[in-house]
C-alpha cells in the first residue's frame, strides 16, 4: 500500500520564532489527537531553519525537508545549499523541480537532471515536482509536457533509484491562483504519470511511488481531490501556513 503523504512548503515565509512556534504547537496537536495515523508528515522550512527545524522534530513521525539544493557538490556559488550541507544537518528529503524554480530560476531540465543524481549521491529523498502551464494545458499539451519532464529527469534513474522519490504533479496556472484543477482533471493525470512509471519500472515500483497534488490545495477540496484513486496525498503551499487548515488537510 503507498504512502498517504501531506507536505509543507513554507516557500520564503516564517521567520525564526514563526517556524518553531508553528511546529512546536503542531507536534503538540498531532500527538494529543493522535492525527498523523498511518499518514507521512513533512514541512519544508526556509533554510536558515532548516537545522532548528530538524531539532525540534527529533524523535517525532514529523519529517523536515528543503525546499532546494545546488547542482553543484561545492564551490564558488555564493548564497547556494549543498546536498552534503543537508546531510550534515539531519535534513533527509529536498523538494525539486518547482514550478517556481522553473519559472523564477530559470532552471531546465538538464539541471534538475544534475540536482537528482546530487540528491541521490547523498542518499536524499526526492519530492520531484512536474506540471503545465495554462497555454499547455489550453493547446492539450499537457500530457507531452509532463511525459517530457519526467523523460528527461527522474526516467534516468534505476528501479532501485525511484524508489527514493515522491511525484508531486503540480498545474503551474492552479499554483496561488485560487484555481484548482477538478477533480477529475487532477485524477485523470496521477493516472497518467502512474502509467508512465508502470511502463518504465513495472507494477510493483508503480504502485509504490506516491504520487501528489499540488495545485491550491485548501482545507475545502482536500478531502475530495484525497480520494481520488491515485492521488496519494498533497503538497500543499499557503493553507499549510495556518495550522488549523493544515490539520484540517492532514486529517482529510
């Protein structure tokens, strides 16, 4: 049975007393009402929190992830994070692949390429992110689109590779836009990337890999767009800021 999995991703908010403040009170909720049953929890904090982030979530389920790394293993790139500086820190999963990496960054997929094989030289879990955006999906590109993606990045990998992955489909026109993807659309294309991963590693590796929504989630759809046969949980962006939606989303 594959993972239920909600991810966090703070982006670039929360200062320090924020972050701990908010995960603190969260690990005290969760294990009060015993909420994170059979579910994998994890939040990504901006870098400078990251090392704190993983203290206060020692000996918890709660699990803290980054929301980037360099291509690079070291060197003269100022103001970059190595995956070896995560290592060093306890930190065990990065997320990749960002529309708003894409976007903002510039960053191709022959880069993302690099950052994979960095993130796994370093036994990194990988939350690798694919999506559309409007004018793809507006042409009914969007399935060329993410077929592409994912040829030319995490397809590279070996069977015993993939499984250090999460897929979080993303559609870049339904990211802080207040639109999501229906329920059908958003279904119709978890199954799609399942297909591609049964075709390239087999039932028993696709069926493991957890596949995850993106798109505005909130503490309203969640529940709906969970049950959907091959969405394996979310990740989820503003409505995670607030605790009691991102519980709310949890508990979906």
């Amino acid at each position: 049975m594959r993972k239920k999995v909600v991810i966090a991703n703070w982006k670039m908010n929360y200062d320090f007393h924020e972050t701990t403040s908010f995960i603190r009170n969260f690990l005290k909720i969760v294990f009060e009402k015993k909420i994170n049953h059979n579910k994998e929890i994890i939040i990504a904090p901006s870098f400078p929190f990251l090392h704190i982030s993983n203290q206060i979530s020692q000996g918890t389920t709660l699990n803290i992830a980054a929301q980037n790394i360099h291509q690079k293993e070291k060197g003269p790139y100022t103001g970059e994070v190595s995956a070896s500086m995560l290592k060093s820190i306890g930190v065990q999963k990065v997320i990749l692949g960002h529309s708003e990496r894409r976007e903002f960054f510039f960053e191709k997929n022959n880069v993302l390429l690099k950052k994979i094989k960095i993130a796994l030289k370093y036994g990194l879990n990988i939350i690798f992110c694919v999506g559309e955006s409007y004018l793809e999906r507006s042409n009914d590109q969007q399935f060329e689109i993410i077929k592409d993606q994912l040829k030319k990045t995490v397809f590279d990998c070996s069977s015993d590779e993939i499984k250090s992955f999460y897929i979080a489909y993303e559609p870049i026109w339904a990211i802080g836009t207040g639109k999501t993807a229906t329920f059908e659309q958003a279904q119709t294309m978890h199954e799609f990337i399942r297909s591609l991963l049964l075709e390239k590693y087999g039932e028993r590796i696709s069926n493991r890999i957890p596949i995850l929504y993106g798109g505005s989630i909130n503490d309203f759809n969640a529940k709906d767009l969970f049950y959907q046969k091959d969405i394996d949980g979310g990740l989820v962006g503003t409505s995670s800021m607030e605790l009691k939606k991102f519980l709310k989303i949890i508990q979906s």
